[in-house]
C-alpha cells in the first residue's frame, strides 16, 4: 500500500498463514491450529484498530465507507475460538 506500518502488518499476517501452512506441510497443522487461529484473530483486530485510526487522523476520504466494512471482519475475528493475544507463544 505504501505505507509502512501498514506494509508490515500484511507482512506479518502473511508470515502466520505461512506458519500453519508449514506446520500443515510437516504433517502438525492439527495440534497447532487452534494457536495459530488465536495469533491471527488478535494481530488482525489490532491490524484493523491502527488502519482505521490512520484513516482518522489523515481525514481519509473514504473513511465512512471502509468503517463498517472494518467493524463487521473485527466482530467476526472477535467470535473465533481461544484466549486473546499470544497464548500460543507461552
């Protein structure tokens, strides 16, 4: 997008569908799943939060548009299963 935080959150959520993918690849996607799933619904909700306050502070045109778009995935990340951020990496 040319934004460099921005840039490195895709990156990021990138590198953890990579790890499961590794993990389903060596044959333990199943017992790792869960942790993974956990790993990505918290960095998207804080991926989502940051995006739509860059939006707001550069007066974004297309704002309003994008902010229910925005809430409704970040309900949803809400709903998927396990404890919040990094309880995989304990």
């Amino acid at each position: 997008m040319g934004i460099g935080s921005i840039d490195e959150h895709h990156k990021k959520i990138l590198e953890i569908i990579n790890e499961l993918y590794e993990y389903m690849q060596k044959g333990t996607g199943e017992e790792n799943y869960m942790g993974i799933i956990r790993e990505l619904r918290d960095y998207a909700s804080y991926h989502f939060v940051h995006e739509e306050k860059l939006m707001f502070d550069a007066n974004f045109p297309g704002r309003p548009c994008t902010r229910p778009t925005t809430r409704n995935t970040a309900i949803r990340l809400t709903r998927w299963p396990g404890p919040s951020r990094n309880s995989r990496r304990t």
